[in-house]
C-alpha cells in the first residue's frame, strides 16, 4: 500500500535543529535568556534610526515590548518547564516560541498602553526627584 506522501506536523522536528536541541536540552534556557538580549541591541539600533528620521515608532515599541516580556515571562516559563516535565528540548523550544508569538500580540494590542504606562512612570520619579 503506498504511503501518503504528506506528512503530519511533529513536535520531534525542530527547523533540522533537533538532534542538536534534544542532545543538551539546556540550550534552550540559554537561548529563552540569550536571544531577546541580543535580539534588543538591533531593535533599539533600528528604533534610534527611526527616531532620528522621525518615523512611526509603533512596531518598533511592540518589538522591543515583545523582546523584554519574552526574556522575563519566556525564561522563567522554560525553568519552570525543564524542571517538572521531561528535558525534551524540541517541546520547550516550542513552548518558547508559544511565549514569544504570545507576547508580541500582547505587545501588539497595548503598546500604546503600555507606552504610556512608561512615560507615566518616567514623569513619577522625575517628580520625586525634583521635591
């Protein structure tokens, strides 16, 4: 009987990356912390460009909103995943990318919110500052 030339999603492949994500799993601890750090120094260096010409900042500030959230709430979900359930890289890898598309349609929908929040904070301390 032939077989079905379309295969099914798995959770075992990992853009060809799997045999190296399932042999040291903790890679991927690395990698939820590593990633939006180095992701954030082009963004911000994208993002002081597009302020120097002037331009729309939005998705600049859903970009580095997305990176910051994604290395707090992204790292401590992959701990708190690769200590209570199997070490399987590939599957935390996934859950990683979950967090971060999670985030940046958070991001997405309130950054304007969340920019303000930030100018609200900066106005704060400056008050408490100056009394």
């Amino acid at each position: 009987m032939p077989r079905n030339s379309m295969m099914g999603f798995s959770f075992n492949t990992f853009f060809g990356l799997e045999d190296r994500i399932t042999d040291y799993p903790e890679v991927v601890i690395f990698g939820a912390m590593f990633v939006p750090l180095l992701l954030f120094i082009p963004v911000a260096l994208i993002g002081w460009i597009f302020r120097k010409l002037k331009l729309n900042m939005y998705i600049i500030h859903v970009l580095l909103y997305t990176l910051l959230f994604t290395f707090v709430i992204g790292a401590l979900t992959i701990f708190i995943l690769f200590f209570i359930t199997d070490k399987n890289g590939v599957k935390l890898a996934y859950c990683w990318l979950a967090v971060f598309a999670g985030m940046f349609m958070f991001s997405l929908i309130n950054a304007n919110t969340i920019t303000k929040m930030f100018t609200d904070w900066s106005q704060i301390i400056k008050d408490k500052q100056n009394q």
